[in-house]
C-alpha cells in the first residue's frame, strides 16, 4: 500500500481546494454543498479536531469537491463567496466554515434577495466589495467548474453530501462522527 501514497499525493484538482502538506500520507476528498446541513453538521462536529490534529501535523490532506444541493443557487452563491478574490486553501476553508456557521440564517432568509444581501454583508466583512461578491455570483468560469465537479462525482456514483473518500476509497457515514473520523484516520495512518 505504501507505494499507492505517492500517486495520492501528486494527484491534483484545479477545480477543488485542498488544505494541508501535498505529500500528507492520508488524502481526504470531501464532497460537500455549502447547502448541505448535514456538511454544516459535520463541519461543526468535527473541523477543528480534523485540522488541528491531521491537517495542521502533516499527516492529512484534505481537498473539497463542490456540489450542489437545493437551493443550488445559494449554494452556488455561498461556494463563489468562500473563492472571491483567494486562491488560498486556507482562507477558502477559513471562509466556507463561517458560511456553514451561518448557513442556517443564510437559508431561511426568506427570499433569494435576502440571503444575498447576507452573503454581501459577509463579504464586507472579508474586505470584499459589494461588486466583487456580485461578480463573483455571475463569474461563467465558476458555473463551468461546479458543472465539471458535480460531473466527476456523478462519474463515480456520489450522489449525497458529505461523502468522503480516503486514499482512494470511499468511506462511510461512519466517518460523519468524531469518534469514527478518529479511528478511521488513525488505523488509516497505522497502515
């Protein structure tokens, strides 16, 4: 098995964001929707444990593959914020987890208009202008990568939020709680 780490290590996405060591020996892929309540779940839970002690000690690599779940145009809206102006993995996940802080507030705005104006507002907070994060919105290349994203996750039969895939594999909703994050990273890492 120690000779398929490398191939993980090198295997790159331009369409997903990736935070950690490039040659961390765990490769986590993350299909999430910023949309997705149970991905705001599983942030909640399980994100600061998950970076301080794998991602932050170089042992795990994790990139997010963007999808879409209703309403796909927040969800669209709220992934185009977590890009605007960086090309960092970590201020994109820095940004995506206030977004699923807020999702709640975001998606029970009551209108599409309202849950722009928050998205706006956020933005303001990130030293981003109003037109920035409108242009973000209506940027043609950030539609085409999610349509290539959601394309490759179809390709492979994911078809629900979150799914995870470790080293390659797929793993299940096990993996959603903290305890089971924990021992499948950790006998991951045995091997």
């Amino acid at each position: 098995m120690a000779g398929v780490r490398p191939a993980f290590a090198t295997v790159t996405d331009p369409d997903a964001m990736s935070i950690g060591a490039a040659n961390a020996p765990l490769q986590l892929e993350e299909y999430a929707s910023a949309a997705c309540s149970h991905c705001a779940h599983f942030h909640a839970t399980n994100w600061a444990q998950l970076k301080r002690d794998y991602i932050d000690t170089g042992r795990l690599r994790l990139t997010l593959k963007e999808i879409l779940t209703e309403p796909a145009a927040i969800a669209f809206a709220m992934f185009q914020l977590a890009r605007c102006n960086t090309t960092s993995g970590a201020e994109y996940f820095r940004r995506l987890g206030i977004l699923f802080e807020r999702q709640h507030t975001i998606l029970t705005s009551g209108t599409v208009g309202a849950a722009v104006a928050i998205l706006v507002s956020t933005g303001g907070e990130w030293g981003l202008t109003e037109a920035q994060v409108m242009a973000s919105f209506n940027d043609r290349a950030g539609q085409e990568r999610i349509t290539r994203s959601i394309n490759a996750a179809n390709a492979l039969g994911i078809n629900s939020t979150p799914t995870f895939v470790l080293n390659g594999e797929r793993i299940g909703a096990e993996f959603h709680t903290t305890e089971g994050m924990t021992r499948i990273l950790n006998a991951a890492l045995e091997r």
